[in-house]
C-alpha cells in the first residue's frame, strides 16, 4: 500500500481549488479541502495535514489569523499561495512561520518542487531531533521500520500517514516506558502546542483502528489513564 503525504488546499475560489485538487492528486498527494478558515483549522487540528496550502483571502477570516494560531503550536509545513504581492504582505507571512509564499499566478512545476521542499525539510527536521533511531522494533505481528517511515503489521503496511507514523515511532523509540500525553504532543507538534490532548486522541484513534486487531483491546499501544500511552517492549 503505498503511504501518500497528505495536504490541505485551504482555498474559496472553486475554479482554483480544483485546479489544486487536480494537479496534487495526478502527483500522488492525498487532497483535503477548505473554502473557510473555520473549515480550515477545524482540518488542521484533526487531521494533521503533511502541509497546507493557504490562500489569504477567505470570507470569514484573513489567512493570516489561520498562520498565526498554528504557529502557536505546529511546525507543519504551511505555503501560502496568494494574489497579494506587495513585499509588506509576503514579510509578515514569512514572519508569521510561513514555509514559503508563491503569488498567483503561478506555474504547476514550481509549485510542486516548492511542495516536495517543504515536506522534505520538515521531515528531515524531525529525524534530526533528538536522534531519530534506525533499524526496525518487532513485537509480535507489528514491526516498525525507522528506515522506512514503515510501519507493518503481520507483514502488511499499516498504512499511516506520516504524523501517525512519527507517534508510533516515538512510543518505539521508548519501548516499554510511558510516554505522557504532553511529552508526546511537544515531540511531534512543537513545544508551542497548547495543552488540548483532542489532536492526539483523533491521531491514536486512527492508528489503532489500522494496527489492532481489536482497538477497544489494544496489543501494542496502551492508554495509560490520565498519564498517557505505552507501546509493548520488542522481541
């Protein structure tokens, strides 16, 4: 099953979103969409997108207000895609911890390299933090593969996106102790994310339902009631 990194196209102009939405899925990306910034955050927080895809211009709320209160706690990788070109405009975005700032109109090839940059300077960011490991943790039928941004489960991918795989990652890379909900949060998210354990819940939600047998009784992650999780110790 192939693993594909998962993006955002937060956009109000229907005619420019499904132009994203055609060209990302024709390269292999797995699209979600947002016409509001309410949609838009509400996406981001549950489900934890490789990248987003900001337009500023949206009827409820300027683009830069979304950019700002991720920010706050997120290190996603965010390109802002806008017709806005005075410098003033790209400044403050960049400031704000935007990846990167292409206006419109712009060329297919560009923004597909500026999206593979981005997403490749995110994930070498996190293997660097903190020493990511290697090799591969087995514990019965699941198997962890650090190499490859794998994880298998009786010899089959489990199929996790990235911010899934980084969970689970990190619980193996602390096999057998228990990992608090914060530290977790803080490890994947940034040390700027607010105390709301709801993004990680949604995120342990999905990769039990692809791991476990049976995610109500759990084999290799544990909830550890109001402390946090705890995978099983390898073979």
């Amino acid at each position: 099953m192939e693993i594909k990194d998962r993006i955002l196209v937060v956009e109000d102009d229907k005619r420019i979103s499904s132009f994203f939405k055609t060209v990302l899925e024709s390269n292999r990306y797995d699209v979600i969409m947002a016409s509001t910034g309410s949609e838009a955050y509400s996406l981001i927080t549950s489900q934890c997108p490789d990248l987003v895809i900001l337009d500023l211009g949206l009827p409820d709320m300027d683009g830069m207000n979304i950019l700002r209160s991720v920010r706050e706690w997120s290190s996603m990788p965010v390109i802002v895609v806008s017709a806005r070109t005075h410098e003033k405009d790209k400044v403050e975005a960049l400031d704000l911890g935007a990846d990167d700032y292409i206006t419109k109109p712009f060329g297919t090839s560009e923004l597909l390299a500026r999206i593979r940059t981005a997403i490749r300077h995110s994930r070498a960011a996190f293997l660097n933090q903190g020493g990511a490991p290697t090799g591969t943790f087995v514990s019965g039928g699941l198997t962890i593969d650090y190499d490859k941004h794998r994880v298998f489960v009786d010899g089959t991918d489990a199929g996790l996106t990235q911010n899934e795989y980084k969970i689970v990652s990190l619980l193996g890379k602390y096999a057998g102790k228990v990992m608090t909900y914060d530290s977790i949060i803080k490890e994947i998210w940034g040390p700027n994310m607010k105390n709301d354990n709801r993004i990680l819940r949604v995120n342990m939600a999905n990769i039990r339902r692809k791991i476990e047998k049976n995610p109500a009784e759990p084999q290799y992650i544990f909830t550890e009631v109001g402390v946090g999780y705890r995978i099983v110790e390898p073979d």
